[in-house]
C-alpha cells in the first residue's frame, strides 16, 4: 500500500514557537504545516497521508481543549498532543481522558515531542489503514445481492445451511450458492475470515 | 530599652466608665427632679456612646438598662410633682431610649456590613491582581524561553545530521539569540514597570509612622478583641526612606500578627508595637504577638516569595517586606515569642547625614 509521507500539523499562536517547532519537526525528516489558529487550520487542505497536530492549549478564539471536543463534529481524526506554557493537573488529566497522546509542558524535552510525534503518526496510520480496509469490505459488501447478504449475515452469526434454509424460506442447495457467491465476491478464505469480515463492517458505523 | 513613652490604647477601656457615670448621674439627677422634668431622654447619650465599645447585642441590653432606669426612678419619685404630665414624659423617654436603640443598632450593623464588604473587597483586589500579574508575566516569559530552547534543540539537531545542515542550524541559532532577547526585553519591562515610582528618600520619625499606621487599622484591631501597646521610645534617630513603604512593612507585620492571633483561642490577644534606638547606628521595630508562633523549622523560610502558612496566603507579604527594609539598607527577621507568638523585628540604619 502506497502512502503519502506524514505531516505534523503546528497549531500556535506564538510565532516564534511556531518556528522552532517547524525548524524542530523537518530536522527529523517529517512535512511540517503551521498555524496560527485553528481556524487557519480548518481552512487548510489537508494532503492523504497519515499525520498528528501539535497543539497549544492557550489559544484566541477556540481553545485547544475546546478544539479536541469539537474535532469529532469537523470529522477530523488526527491524534493531539498539547502542549501549554501554564499547565495544570486537571487541564492535563481532561485532554488525556479526550484521546490525547501526550501533555507537554513548555519547556519540554525536545525527545518527549518528537516520540510523542512518532506515537502519534503510528497511531494516525494504524487508524487509517483499518478503515481502508474497512473500506475495501464495504466496496465488497456493496457488490453482494441482496439475498447474498442476509444469507451471509446468517452464515456469520453461526447458524447451519438447514436453519438458513429455513429462515429464509429456500432450499438448502441455493443457500449453499449463495453461499459460495459470498465468500468468492467478499475475498473471503474460510468461514473465520468472513465471520471477522462481518464484525468489521458491524464495528464501523456508515460514515466514510 | 526604657519604654519611656508608654501608650495604653486607653479609649477603648476608657468608654464604659464614662458611659456608666453618665448613666448613674442621670439616674440620680432623674430621681432627685420633679415628674415634669424629662431627664431620662439624656439616656440616649448612654445608648450612644454604648455603640462605640459594644456590639449589637450589649447596645440592645443597654437600652433596655436604661429604660428600665428611668422606670426605677419614676417609682422613687412618684410623690413628688403632677403624675399626667410625668407618665407623659416617661412615656416620651422610653420612646426616645427605644428608637435610639434601634437606630444605633441598625447603623452600626449597616456599617459592620460596609466594613466587611470593603476589607473582602480589598483583600480579593489584591491577591487576584497580583496572582493575574504574576501568571501574565510568568506565561510571557516562558514564551520566549520556551522557543530558545526549541530552537536550541533543532540546532544540534541540524549539526548532527549526516551531513550537517549548516543553513538550517544558523538560522536556529539566529531565532534562539532573538528568542532570549525577548525574553530579557520582557524581564526589563517589568522591572520598569515596578521602578516607576522609586522609592522616596525623606526623613522620617519612625514613631509618627507606626502611630499613623496603627490609625489605619484601630477598628480591626478592636474587632478582633486584641489588646495593643505600643511602647516607642522617644530617642529614636530618624530614619531616611520612603514613608509609604515602610507604612506598607508595618501594616503588614500587624495584619500577620492580628491573623496569628485570630487563629488560636489560647490566652489573652495581645500585641505589641515597639521602637527602640539600636546600638546608636540606627532604629529597632519590633510586632510581638500572642499568635499561633513559628514553626522552627519554617524560620529561614518565612521571607521568601510564595512561601506561606496561611490557608488562602499568598506568599508575598514578607517577602516584599523584606524587601523594602532591605533596599532601606535594613534588616528583618523573626523570633518565637515567650510564652506563645511571634517577634517580628526589623532595624533601619540611620541615614547617611544627620
């Protein structure tokens, strides 16, 4: 599978954080995109590839914090790690409990970061390729009849050719059809796999 | 040290006697004159001065004294004088008795409340202007110190790559310098901004000072049932400084002292001022307290910024009393006090000409 190389996206208000962070970031061979807000940022094109945002808590307009409650709602995926120059307990405990890598108080050890980072685009391209493949399973799914489907959403939950046959008021041969049809189109190599496939498509909620 | 001037905060215990002998001889003075003859209305005087040295409850109980004063002395002169128009003067007494009463201690709960509202108000003002301000300059300077150590890192990082990127590690070098003049600009400003005024160099009676500073707080100390003697000699040098400052060191011994205090139920509160000439170079003040005391262990400690042992403290108090009498060329320090309390002590140098 091909990939775009990863970005980390710099999101400080103070440009000459912002700077050192980019300086920081490419001398380690990564693409660096910053802003001075969000707003900058939610207007920016984002390229596919897998990526992280470093994000300062203390912003105008939206906050950091506020940022990560709404991202879900901007359809954004992207891990977080804050950092802030004024960081409390509490502050740090809500961005964690919300899905944050990591909390990282100015000053903070330039390694903390970049591991942060690393932890962060694995995370991202982890997340990504499970929904590509996802995706794959979907475009199979779609490809299914609609008998082909619930013939396989029987055969998933468990259930024998005879019960299926007669739940779905066919003759135990046609389900056997069907049934091979579903594991040719779903790529499927053993039952295993198609019953995994079926949990995948069920985990993933319709949205992509 | 001879206490030679030894001021008894006397007006305080100086005001029931008077107040009592002003009852008395209305009493005697309502007994002895005719029915017709409205005496009883100077009790009012009596409620009066009552407010000043009692609280609400001893004001109410000091009206009912006195009406039931000029009910007393009705009977022991009921022989003499015409009966309508006496009961119309007793009636017309215990009237202006009530309402005084009531008036008096309506007022002053009105102003307990001021009083109460304004010291909040106060104290509130100043811990969260300085606590905004030190948070400001705080995040502005780690700002700039924040970045210089980035840039910093980039740099190295820069110089150890294979090869090195000598472009790059400059132009980090470059935003470091930048970043840490920035950060010293800042420091300048606030330093500027603390200098503004600086300090007064006048002449100055420490004596005349500690009395004008106790003046401010005469009512808290009443408040809290403490006890003040102030015991100033009258042979201290003056001293060269500026007054509001020294004023600000003084307020804030006696308001840590009033706070000590206020803070244990043990013995009686007492808290003394004192002045004294030391070692003929320069002047002694010391705020001895009957408070909670020091911890031994927390001595060397007390001076410093955002150290405090108060629930709600700031830290700051005697830190910035330190220094102030430090920038007069002083010095200041604290001793446990014999039996219970705290002896804060500073000494001023005399100026450098008489």
């Amino acid at each position: 599978m091909s990939e775009n190389k990863p970005v980390v996206f710099v999101i400080d208000d103070s440009p000459s954080v912002r700077d050192a962070l980019d300086s920081l970031i490419r001398s380690v061979h990564l693409n660096v995109q910053a802003f001075g807000s969000i707003e900058e940022f939610l207007q920016f094109k984002r390229p596919d590839a897998p990526g992280c945002i470093v994000l300062d808590v203390r912003l105008p307009g939206l906050s950091g914090l506020d940022f990560q409650r709404e991202m879900a709602k901007s359809n954004i995926d992207l891990p977080i790690i804050f950092i802030t120059g004024h960081g409390d307990v509490p502050m740090s405990v809500r961005a964690i409990k919300a899905g944050a890598i990591e909390f990282l108080t100015k000053p903070f050890r330039d390694q903390d970061l970049l591991d942060a980072i690393y932890l962060g685009i694995e995370r991202d391209r982890s997340r990504r390729q499970a929904s590509a493949v996802v995706a794959v399973l979907r475009g199979h799914f779609a490809s299914l009849t609609a008998r082909e489907r619930q013939v396989m959403l029987q055969v998933a939950s468990g259930r024998p050719n005879k019960q299926i046959a007669a739940e779905l008021k066919l003759s135990e041969v046609t389900v056997k059809v069907h049934r091979r049809h579903v594991m040719r189109k779903m790529k499927a190599k053993s039952l295993a796999d198609l019953v995994r496939m079926a949990d995948k498509l069920s985990d993933s909620p319709e949205t992509a | 040290m001879q206490p030679q001037n030894l001021r008894a905060m006397t007006r305080a215990s100086l005001l029931p006697v008077v107040a009592i002998t002003l009852a008395a001889g209305i009493f005697v003075a309502d007994t002895i004159a005719d029915l017709e003859i409205a005496v009883p209305a100077f009790y009012t005087v009596v409620v009066l001065l009552a407010v000043r040295f009692c609280k609400k409850r001893g004001v109410i109980l000091v009206g009912i004294g006195c009406c039931a004063l000029t009910l007393l002395s009705d009977l022991l002169t009921a022989a003499s004088g015409s009966t309508g128009i006496g009961f119309i003067n007793t009636t017309i007494s215990l009237l202006a008795i009530a309402t005084t009463t009531y008036l008096a201690v309506k007022i002053e709960s009105e102003k307990a409340a001021a009083y109460e509202a304004r010291s909040q108000l106060a104290h509130v003002g100043r811990v969260t202007t300085l606590g905004e301000l030190t948070a400001s300059i705080a995040h502005e300077v780690n700002q700039p110190l924040a970045a210089a150590v980035i840039n910093g890192n980039a740099c190295m990082r820069w110089l150890a790559a294979e090869p090195p990127n000598l472009d790059e590690a400059r132009q980090a070098a470059v935003r470091l310098v930048k970043d840490a003049n920035r950060a010293s600009e800042i420091i300048a400003q606030v330093r500027a901004l603390t200098k503004s005024s600086p300090p007064k160099k006048d002449w100055l009676q420490i004596n005349d000072i500690i009395l004008a500073t106790v003046t401010l707080i005469e009512s808290e100390i009443l408040q809290n049932q403490v006890s003040l003697r102030t015991e100033l000699a009258d042979d201290v040098p003056p001293v060269q400084g500026d007054r509001v400052q020294l004023q600000q060191v003084i307020l804030n011994l006696i308001l840590n002292a009033l706070e000590a205090m206020h803070r244990t139920s043990a013995g009686p509160r007492e808290l003394i001022i004192s002045s004294a000439k030391n070692d003929a170079k320069g002047v002694r003040i010391a705020v001895q307290d009957s408070g909670i005391g020091l911890a031994p262990d927390n001595l060397d400690r007390l001076f410093s910024a955002f150290y405090t042992t108060k629930p709600d403290g700031m830290g700051m108090g005697l830190a910035i009393s330190r220094s102030i009498v430090e920038a007069h060329g002083g010095r200041i320090w604290a001793t446990p006090n014999a039996p219970r309390g705290a002896v804060f002590q500073f000494i001023l140098p005399m100026g450098m000409e008489p």
